[in-house]
C-alpha cells in the first residue's frame, strides 16, 4: 500500500494546467498528438480555432515554456494566480504524471493505473468546472478550458504510447480488437475494457509502462516501450560507441507487432495512434458527464476567435 499512497500524495485533488511542465520523457510526437486533437475536434465540432488553442494545451506537458510565456503577457490577476502555481514543488512534481511513465517503478499494478486515470479525470473535470468561478471575462475562461482539456487528453494519449497495452492479444478476451474504415485496426481503450471487467487487478494482463528513470540492464524502460520511438524505423545507437540496432524487439506483441522491417514498425506505431485517437474522443465524453465541465467545454467548443478578434490574420484560423 505503501507505493499507493505515494501516488496519492503526489496527484493533487485539483489537477492546475499551470503544472504542465516538461518532462524528460518524450512521448507521441507533435504530430501523432495534433492529429488526435483535430480528430477530437471534427468529432465534437469545435471550431478549427477551438481545437487548435486545445492542441496549445495539448503540448504543454512537453513544452510548457511557451504556454507559460504566452500567459505571463496577460494583466489579469485572475490568470495570473492560477500561473503562479506552476512555481509549486507538489504540483510540479504530480505533472511528470502526465506522461503515464512509470517513475521509479511505482506503478507495480493495474489498479495503480487504474487511480491514475480516475485522479486525472475528477481532477480535469473539477478545473474546467471551477474556471466560472474564476473574475475574469468569457475568453480567458474558454482559453483555460481549452488548454486544460487539452492538457488532460496528452496524458491520455501518452498511456497508449508509454505502456504495452496494445501488445495485449485482446482477441482471447471478451472485448475484441476493432476493425476501422480502410483495413486498419485498434485495439479496446482502457474504460472500454475496464466497463466489462471492473477490477483491474483481476484482469488477464498486468499493463506495464516503461520505467524512468531507465535502470541499467532492464528491459521496461522508457526508450524501449515508447511506441513513437524512432528506432522502431532507423538503426542507432542506444549510446555512444554502442552497435546500430532497432527496438523492434520489444515491440513484439499485440495484433500488429513490429518486425524489422519498415511496413511493420509504422503499422504497430499506428496502432497505437488509432487507439489513442478512439481514447481521446471517448475521454471528451467521460469529462462532459460532469454537468458543470460539460457547459464550459460547450461554451469554448463554439469560441471563433475570427468573430471576437477581427484584427487576427485569418491564415491563423482557417482549418488546416
């Protein structure tokens, strides 16, 4: 229990989008993470500049200077509050979170994943809820509420590239992997499975993400389960003076393992970004059963930047 508790000291109950800060470990790069974004947009029909202040949000687990930046130019004492908190050790320190690694190995079972993802969802939903609260005028309630709801959903996104849940054989369970338009597949999100069978600790499978910091020898790290990682592709070295070599080895599970050839290793990485795409979607839907989440996220949803801020060049906010 000891390591559960640990875990709970260092999630704050309210989760602050000013605690986004980097991390040392990367994760689905910008790319695979907008796409995700932009499908969750088309799906809930956020404006193109809606969703795009939401890919702000989204990257700034991994870039947190600029949002940061960009905030601190704002004369709102209200805004300017919620940055200060960034400056907190504790919520500072619940941020590398985000990014579902497992630090030190503290998560040694589903079930600590399992309070992660609820941690995570109570707290997105009580900051989007909370920002009415907030004096400020209607378009810095709906920038933070973008930026919070893209923040939470870059955590999402990373399970699906950090852990080896999609190197599970879902087929030999009673929630199946799903055949999408044009031949490709993803396999169930974690609440899809998780709405089947409610006790993860009695699951057929113990997910795993990699360990960082990587100690020496292990297998689980890091560098070797990132799903977006480039040596899947390119042969390079792990380390300087070490032999060129792929991580397709590790990456030798699931519907689509990774071989050493090309055609196989994308496949597998796009596994994961269709997985990750359905989560995303699904995760939009699980903060909006709060009520009070849910009228904010409408209210941003239909923010046109165009419409309130003529003076804006409109090549920045035509659909890309």
């Amino acid at each position: 229990m000891g390591h559960l508790l640990l875990l709970r000291r260092k999630i704050p109950a309210v989760l602050a989008v000013t605690a986004l800060a980097v991390s040392p470990a990367g994760a689905f790069d910008s790319y695979w993470h907008a796409q995700c974004i932009q499908r969750v947009g088309e799906q809930f029909s956020f404006t193109p500049s809606a969703w795009k202040i939401m890919q702000l949000g989204n990257f700034s687990p991994d870039f947190f200077g600029p949002v940061s930046e960009i905030a601190s130019r704002s004369t709102m004492a209200s805004q300017m509050a919620v940055l200060d908190q960034a400056n907190d050790p504790q919520i500072r320190g619940a941020a590398l979170f985000l990014h579902f690694d497992n630090l030190n190995g503290d998560f040694r079972s589903n079930s600590d994943f399992d309070l992660l993802f609820a941690r995570l969802l109570l707290s997105t939903q009580k900051l989007i809820a909370g920002f009415k609260q907030l004096h400020a005028d209607d378009q810095t309630r709906n920038a933070l509420t973008l930026i919070t709801l893209g923040a939470s959903l870059h955590a999402v996104q990373d399970f699906y590239s950090h852990s080896d849940w999609i190197h599970k054989d879902f087929d030999k369970t009673d929630v199946r992997t799903v055949a999408l338009p044009h031949g490709e597949v993803r396999v169930p999100t974690w609440f899809e499975f998780r709405n089947t069978h409610n006790d993860p600790n009695r699951w057929p499978f113990q997910i795993q993400s990699g360990i960082y910091p990587p100690p020496p020898g292990a297998r689980n790290t890091h560098t070797h389960m990132n799903h977006d990682n480039s040596r899947l592709v390119y042969f390079e070295a792990e380390n300087p003076g070490q032999p060129l070599r792929s991580q397709a080895e590790y990456h030798d599970g699931g519907p689509l393992p990774a071989g050493g050839d090309d055609t196989s290793a994308l496949a597998h990485q796009q596994l994961a970004v269709n997985t990750a795409i359905a989560a995303s979607i699904e995760w939009v839907s699980l903060v909006e059963s709060s009520a009070d989440a849910k009228k904010a996220i409408e209210a941003a949803r239909r923010w046109d930047l165009g419409k309130s801020n003529p003076r804006l060049p409109n090549r920045l906010l035509k659909k890309s």
